[in-house]
C-alpha cells in the first residue's frame, strides 16, 4: 500500500504513512482504500463494477486529504 499511497497522494503520502499506525479511523480508511484500489483493477468483474469501485476509491483519497489537512 505504501506505493500506492505516494502515486495516489504524494503530497500526503509521508503523513499518512506515520499518522496511520496511532489512527484508527485513519488505518480503517487506508484498508477501505486498499480494497477499492483491488476491485477498481479487478478484470473478472464488469467495466461498470470497476468503474465504481474507482468512484470509491476516488472518494476516499478526497476523504484522506480532508482528514489530514483537518488535523494538521
């Protein structure tokens, strides 16, 4: 996961990565992160499935930057 942190949010990457061990909530969203990545690239379901789970995994990475700019 750590190098999909740094190609999806570099900016934020290197806080996320230190931030996430003493989080919760913020090590529940990476996992939530983890798996809309897999299913956003998983070709044995439909183009439509992937595209959502890309919508999710968008959102999430939005919702990573809020969290993080809240607490800084």
């Amino acid at each position: 996961m750590t190098l999909d942190l740094i190609e999806e949010i570099p900016e934020l990457s290197d806080v996320l990565l230190r931030r996430m061990e003493t989080d919760a909530l913020l090590g529940e969203v990476i996992e939530d992160l983890k798996k809309a990545s897999a299913f956003s690239k998983d070709a044995s379901i439909t183009a439509s499935e992937r595209a959502e789970w890309a919508h999710i995994k968008s959102e999430l990475i939005n919702e990573l930057r809020r969290m993080l700019k809240r607490n800084m």
